[in-house]
C-alpha cells in the first residue's frame, strides 16, 4: 500500500505559512502569541530574515492616529485616495483600527524603530488626526526571524511550493512543492495554511521586487476568488540610471529649463506622486523639455522628512541602514554607467502587479482553511488603504489580524486525511517539465510579458484593440507552457512561475476589459475608450474564480455603499435598497 511518503519528504504543523517575508513572520508571531501551544512552521524559496519586499522597502511604516477620530479620518482619507470609492469600507474600519499599533507592535517584536527618549515608538503625524508616520529599519525581516526563533516557531528555508492541497470538501490542508536545492519534493500537512507569498511583478530581472503569482495560482486552483485586479498598474519616479525610486523627491522635478514641475502643473507639495506630475512629465518630454532632473542639492521639507539629509533619524522616514543602501546602488551604477551626480535624471517607471486575493476582515479567503496575508489582498479585499510608504504598515497590520483569527482556527480544528491520489497527480504536474530536458525555455513568455512594462498602451492607456493583442498574446503563451523543459531546481521554478504568470495576466486583462470607465491615481485603470469616471454605473467589485470547465469565471458585485460613510457626490441608493448607514454603530469600536 503507497504512503505518503513514498511521494516526498512529509512535514507537519498546526499552521503551514507559505512566505517568510514581513507578514509572513508577523501572522506567525501573533499566532503563536495567541496560542503558545500551536506548532507554526514558516517556508520560504528564499532565506527567511533576508528575503522578501521589506528588505528593501524598509524606509518607513504607518499607523493610525490614535487621535479619538484617527479612524474616521484615516477612513475618509483613505477611500478617496488611489481608487476612490471602490474601498470595502468595513473592512477597512477593521483595518485601521488594527492599523493603530502597527508601529508599537513592530516595536513590540524586536524591530528597530523611531523612539522617543524612553524607548517607545515615536511616529510623526502624516496626514493630520488621520495617518502617522515612522522610521524602521531596513532589517526589519532578520529582527522578526530573531523573534520567531525565540518564540519557538519553525522556519524552513529553501523550498518553494506551487500547489494546495485539499480534502474532499474542498477545504485547506496542506502544499506541496521541492527543495531549491535538490528538487526533492517536500509535502506539508496543515490543520490551516496561510499564503504570504506576495502577489506577482512579472519581473525576470530582478528589479526591487520580486513575485512570480504562484501563491495566487494555488489559491485560484483550490478555489479561492481574487477581485478587482484592473488596479494593476502602479507609476513611480525614478533616477533614470539606477531604477530606484526617488524617496521623497518628486516635488523637486524640473525640465532642462528649470522649471519646477510640481510648482507649473500642481501648485502645491504631494507626498505622492500623483497623474498631475506623471502627465506633466509625459507632456515635458513630448514638447521638446527633457531631460528632466530632480535637485537633491537643494532638498524641500517632503524630501528631509522622508529621508535622504542630516536631520536626526528619529525624525525620518528613511533610516541611515536604507541611505547607506541607496548610496551602494549608487557608488556601483557609477562604476558601471557613469556617476549619478547630484542633479540627476529622472523618469517614469511603470510596474505590472497582482495584490488579488479576496479575504474578509480577519483574513480569511472563500475557501475553508485558507488564510492570505501581505501584498496577497491589496487588491483583492477592496481595501486600497495602503498608500507610499506603508506597505511595511500593511504588512504588519494584515499579519495581526491572520494571527488572531487562524490561531483559534487551528487550535480548535482536527486533522484531515491526505489524498495520495492528488498527492500523486499534482506532483506529475509539477515535475512534467523534467521530461522535457530540451523543450522550450520559460524566458519566452516572460520576454513576451515584459514588454508591456514598458509600453504605456499596455501598462497605462488601454483600449479594447489593448485587449485583442494581450489575449492573443495569452493563447500564444498558453500554447508553450506545455512545451517547457527544465533540468535544474531553478529551471523548474521557472517554468512553473511563468505559467502563472500567464494566469496572472490574463486576470488583469479581463477584468480591465470588463470595466468600462476610468478611476483611479497612483494604481490607475485607465480606458482611453471610456475615459470618464462612472459612478453611476460602475460602483462595482469584478470577481474572478476558476469556473467547473476550468476557464475564468468573472462577475460583477454592487458595492454596498448603502452602508458606508463615504459616498460620491450626487450617490443616490439603489432600489431595492435602503440607508443602512449608522455613524454611532458603524465606528462604535474605533
């Protein structure tokens, strides 16, 4: 009779977290904090403590005012920025009420932070009564891992899993998936799993963040819904020669005549880099204006306020270990391609990213024992809150609440037997590009997907003739992936991930496809085919899940906006519905 290891080496535990970045370790924490008694083993395809988003996004992280409305007026901040009015209102009232020790909690957990003199967490205000702001430390992961290891929490390094696994009923058990090393298959059993994986970047050169969408196919292979991911498009400003983004510089642009862009086009400072600047820049370039520079001789009180001058650290966003790596990035582009000087060149970036999953306010999916976390459910959950600069905050904030909610979860939950039949035919899956050892190279789909980063018809301005060439170019990758061979672990990854890439993809489209208008700021949808905001019509959550013929399923969901504080002006109440919206009730435990 087969065994279940006859198929790879078994690991069990009470909780199973896929993802040993920020929120992976944090959801590990507070679980184990909640619950001393759970077995928590935490797996990452890279090493736990030096991987992940927050090595390098470690220039700061939010909270909310504790002021006595921080909430109402994070909240009402919140839905009007990046996507106004598609916010999920209540589970950002959870969110922020959480969101409120997010810093204190990092503190809490060995993380270096800005202190006042007795060693508390010291944030300065961001947005008034509404937003605070502090510095943290690049090596916020390593501290978090110090922390893990004291608490008892196990951590696995080097094993990438691309598949769930499931009992009869649908519901959760376990992954599976091969060491980096070996490419020995490795098979966890869970009473719950949560995926902190991160989204997908579509990025095969290996720019500041790195995410393949494998978490987000095991999920939507197991059932999980995703939502509202035409919010795909993230625009930045960068130094043109090292990529990295201008912390904190974007108000101090100027064509090669001098003129201040921000001062000409906006009038007044941003603490984000808005469509106004963007299209500034666009129409500068285009009338003959370039290059453009940003002066960091001559720092403005954004600029020092995030970071990057004398002012004490513990008035910063930007710590002296964040510094010390922008300035290696810059010491080795001048080595390669020339000194960046301090008046260098700036330019548009453009960024593809997945956040999708669908989670409710403790985190939890569609599908019974699976939890995701992190940049997983940006999107997904309608929440939108997080803003530049706290992504660590969200990171933070969204692994307290998994934490709570899956530590009971687990502790009260029994174990399910495995199915060696799907143990079986998901590993044949998984390995099939082995017996391919001269078949065709991943670097094809990721070469065809990567154009569109840099073309804005793609990555911005779209219109449906946008949407008959991506989905010709989806069939054409569709067509390969059965064709791919590898030889080594990497290899393999490989394959694997670009075949979710093309998943990843093809949700964007779709969805941006079926939404026929335009809304949005620094995570734009953009349709030059219907250019207008609509609230009348499109106060809508598109959902997507794998239909029963295994194609994309894709549906429309009212937003409740009946029930929510802030509304459009002009909103009127659907029929069929009535005012359900109570101030006292709504913010009764903020």
């Amino acid at each position: 009779m087969a065994n279940v290891k006859d198929y790879g080496e078994l690991f069990t535990a009470d909780i199973l977290i896929v993802g040993g970045g920020m929120a992976g370790l944090v959801t590990a924490i507070r679980a184990k904090e909640n619950k001393p008694n759970l077995d928590i083993l935490v797996i990452d395809k890279g090493i736990i403590g030096w991987n992940g988003q927050a090595t390098k996004a470690g220039n700061g992280i939010r909270s909310t005012s504790k002021h006595p409305d921080g909430v109402k007026n994070a909240l009402n901040y919140l839905v009007h920025a990046h996507t106004p009015f598609i916010n999920d209102q209540e589970m950002l009232r959870d969110y922020l009420v959480y969101h409120k020790d997010s810093i204190d909690y990092m503190k809490h957990c060995g993380v270096i932070t800005s202190c006042n003199e007795d060693g508390e967490a010291t944030p300065l205000p961001f947005i008034p009564n509404a937003l605070d702001m502090g510095g943290v430390s690049i090596n916020i992961c390593a501290q978090l891992r110090a922390h893990a290891l004291k608490l008892g929490i196990r951590l696995l390094n080097r094993v990438n899993v691309f598949e769930l696994l499931t009992n009869d009923a649908g519901k959760t058990i376990g992954a599976i998936g091969f060491d980096m090393d070996h490419m020995e298959c490795k098979i966890f059993h869970a009473k719950a799993v949560v995926l902190a994986t991160q989204g997908c970047h579509f990025k095969k050169i290996g720019l500041e963040f790195m995410g393949y969408g494998t978490g987000v196919g095991a999920a939507y292979r197991v059932g999980a819904q995703v939502a509202n991911v035409e919010f795909s498009t993230q625009v930045d400003v960068v130094f043109k020669k090292t990529n990295t983004p201008i912390y904190g510089g974007f108000n101090m642009i100027c064509n090669k005549n001098g003129l201040n862009l921000t001062d000409h086009y906006i009038g007044h400072k941003e603490w984000e880099v808005t469509p106004a600047l963007v299209q500034a820049m666009v129409k500068e370039v285009a009338e003959g204006n370039g290059p453009l520079t940003v002066d960091l001789e001559h720092p403005d009180e954004v600029r020092e306020m995030i970071g990057g001058t004398d002012m004490h650290e513990s008035t910063q966003r930007m710590f002296r270990d964040k510094m010390h790596w922008e300035h290696l990035v810059f010491t080795k582009t001048a080595k390669n391609i020339g000194d960046v000087g301090s008046v260098p060149e700036t330019t548009i970036k453009t960024v593809i990213q997945l956040e999708p999953m669908k989670v409710d306010n403790q985190m939890r999916t569609n599908v019974e024992g699976l939890w995701a976390t992190g940049k997983m459910v940006t999107q997904g959950c309608a929440y939108f809150g997080w803003t530049r600069g706290d992504g660590l905050g969200f990171a933070s904030t969204t692994g307290m609440m998994a934490g709570d909610s899956v530590a009971p979860y687990a502790a009260n939950a029994s174990w399910d037997e495995l199915n060696l039949d799907q143990i079986a035919a998901l590993k044949e899956k998984i390995y099939a590009p082995l017996s391919r050892p001269n078949g065709r190279s991943p670097k094809e789909i990721f070469d065809m997907i990567e154009t569109y980063i840099f073309d804005v018809k793609y990555a911005i301005i779209k219109d449906q003739s946008t949407f008959e060439k991506v989905f010709a170019d989806i069939k054409q990758m569709k067509a390969i992936v059965p064709e791919l061979g590898a030889t080594d672990p990497h290899g393999l990854a490989k394959c694997l991930e670009a075949a979710d890439n093309i998943l990843a993809l093809e949700m964007i489209f779709r969805t941006a496809e079926m939404r026929k208008e335009t809304r949005g700021i620094m995570y734009p949808h953009y349709r030059a085919d219907y250019p207008e905001t609509d609230n009348k019509n499109w106060l809508k959550w598109i959902n997507i899940k794998q239909g029963a013929d295994g194609e994309m399923e894709l549906w429309t969901e009212d937003i409740p906006m009946w029930k929510y504080p802030v509304r459009p002006v002009g909103y009127e109440i659907p029929e069929g519905h009535v005012d359900e919206y109570d101030e006292a009730t709504f913010f009764a435990n903020c």
